[in-house]
C-alpha cells in the first residue's frame, strides 16, 4: 500500500528555498515513492508565497512545481474545517481528509501539536523521511 501524503506549504518553501530533509521529501513525490495530495487552495498558497514573499518570477515558480502538481493526486475538499488556530492549516487538514491521507508532513507548530487528526497522523520531515 502506498502511503498518501500531504505536504504543508512549509515544507514545498523548505524544499525549493533551502534544499535539505525538505527536498528529498518532494523527491521522492516526484519519483511517486508517496502519494502526494494537494487540492487548488494548497496549489494556490504555495505558487503565492513563492512569488509575493520571495519574489520568484512566474517561469522560475512553473520549473519548480510543475513535476509536483503532474504527480499529484488532486483533490477538492469538500467539509469545511475550523479545528486548527492557523485557518491556513484548516485548509491542510480539509485536504489531507479529502485525500483520505494517511499522514500530513509539516513543520507548522500548530499542526505538529495536534499529532493526529482524524486518524491522520501529523509529521515532522525527519519522521516522515524515516517512514517513506
């Protein structure tokens, strides 16, 4: 059975910025080691705080995600949640229950405080890295 993940914003950002533990978790999504989950409103919070925050331009952003978003498996959430103080991270636990994920990976305090949502189990990248 393979493994359906979530991967929160901070880890992409992670991932595209600083390289590390965070890119070869989107490393091994891409050679579909994992399912990867994402929804439109992820998709969204990741291409914006690439461009806005730290002003990649539009082709820089495409090269980056686009291996990603091709391997994905979408999803349109559908049950709004409001069980997390970030409304940022409700968006990741709508999409990860969407998904029927089997863990989330973060590095976001508010979610890693919570542990497990819904039988979803919510990781570190060093924890997931251990388990992929």
């Amino acid at each position: 059975m393979t493994v359906r993940a979530v991967v929160d914003t901070n880890v992409f950002i992670s991932a595209f910025l600083f390289r590390g533990k965070p890119a070869e978790v989107l490393q091994l999504a891409e050679a579909r080691a994992f399912t990867l989950i994402v929804s439109a409103l992820l998709r969204l919070e990741v291409e914006e705080v690439l461009s806005q925050k730290f002003k990649w331009p539009a082709p820089l952003i495409l090269r980056a995600c686009s291996p990603l978003w091709k391997v994905a498996a979408w999803v349109a959430p559908t049950q709004q949640i409001k069980d997390c103080p970030d409304p940022d991270d409700n968006r990741v636990l709508e999409c990860a229950v969407e998904g029927k994920a089997h863990c989330i990976v973060t590095g976001d305090h508010h979610l890693l405080d919570m542990r497990r949502f819904r039988g979803i189990t919510i990781l570190t990248v060093d924890d997931f890295l251990r388990i992929a």
